[in-house]
C-alpha cells in the first residue's frame, strides 16, 4: 500500500476500498465533533449569556417600575418608618459610657423589683459568652440578678420586665423554693420530717439590655 503527497495534503487514490471507507467513515463521525465544539457550543454559551442578561434586564426594570408606580406612597412609608425608628431608639438604654448604661439598667430594675415586692439580693455585671455578638451599632448590657419573694412577687417582676419601656431580653432563669425543717427540743425524731415550704422562692435571673453608648475620647 502506497500514499502519494500531492502539495502537502495526503491522498486516498492508494488505498484499498476497505481502508478508505474506514477513513471516510471516522470523518464522518469527526467532523461533526469537530463543528460541534468549534461552532456550535460557542454559540450556545453566547446565547445564553445573552438570555442570562436579558433576564438580569428585564428584572431590574420590573423593579424600577415598581418603584415608580409606589412614588405616591413613599413620603408615608419614609414617615412610618422613621416613626417605628424613634420607637426603637426610645427602647434603648441611652448613656456616655458601658458602666453609666449598666447602672442606668440597674437603677430600672431595681425600681421594677420594689413595685413587685421583689428582694434583690444581688445584682453584678457580666459579661457575653463565647461566640456572642452584639446587634450592629449597639452594645450590650447584661446584668446577674439574685432575689426572692413569694411566686406571685417574681411572676410580676418577670412581666414587669417584658413589659417594661426598655427593651430587655431574659437569658436565664432559676428558681428554687425555700423549705425549713421542724425543730423540736423534744422530738428527737423532727430530724427524720420532711421541710415545710415557706412561699418563698429565691431565683437567679440574667437579663440583657441594649444600649446606644456614646463613649468620648480615644
């Protein structure tokens, strides 16, 4: 079997017919591969990075629209909104420095555990766990407290504080209720009875406030 170079280019005229056939035959499975990712995939990819932008488009004109459509509206809407703002603000605890915020905090609930018949046994700064963050732009003041009272008297002060003006969020809670044990000079067996309870429970109590602190200096 011989081939002949004709200017460069190589000929079949000397093969047998099996052998150009097969030839012929990988061609025509080659070339259209060879359309394929020469022609046709980058036509597609182009096209649909025009859809992609068209959509991209047609999405932000819609919102455009939109926004053009609620323009009557939107002095009212900027005005609740800054109203619902000042309600905010108004729930922050507001002072120069951390410690004036916590004592601004303390002041609050001690005022909160007097009205509740609450004795406040306790009360110390803390700080955030491992992990907590403070809301963006604010400060957080967390306070320990440890009282007691009858249940009515911590179930108030609990409520006292959801319902408070500041804006205050319980993070741990415990109670226990005190019990005494019957004493008898005479009864070697009042060791051996059970407590009485008293109606007072003392409780651990860890609640947050948020503050807008302005601290001055470097």
């Amino acid at each position: 079997m011989s081939l002949r170079d004709t200017r460069g280019f190589l000929l079949l005229n000397g093969l047998s017919s099996r052998d150009r056939r097969a030839i012929l035959i990988g061609m025509g499975v080659l070339l259209p591969a060879i359309a394929y990712v020469l022609g046709v995939r980058p036509y597609r990819t182009a096209l649909e990075a025009v859809r992609d932008r068209v959509a991209a488009e047609q999405e932000l004109l819609a919102r455009e629209l939109s926004l053009l459509a609620s323009a009557p509206t939107l002095p009212g809407l900027l005005q609740r909104a800054e109203a619902d703002a000042a309600v905010f603000e108004d729930r922050l605890v507001r002072a120069a420095s951390g410690v004036l915020a916590e004592a601004e905090l303390t002041d609050f609930l001690e005022g909160s555990a007097f009205r509740s018949r609450v004795l406040l046994e306790e009360i110390r700064g803390g700080e955030l766990g491992r992990g907590e963050e403070p809301p963006s732009g604010l400060s957080v003041v967390r306070l320990h407290l440890r009282g007691e009272s009858d249940l009515e008297g911590v179930l108030t002060f609990l409520d006292e504080i959801e319902k408070s003006r500041l804006l205050l969020r319980v993070r741990g809670l415990a109670l226990e209720p005190e019990a005494s044990r019957p004493v008898s000079e005479n009864d070697e067996s009042s060791g051996n009875m059970d407590p009485l309870p008293t109606g007072v429970v003392a409780f651990q109590l860890i609640v947050d406030g948020f503050a807008r602190v302005e601290e001055h200096g470097s």
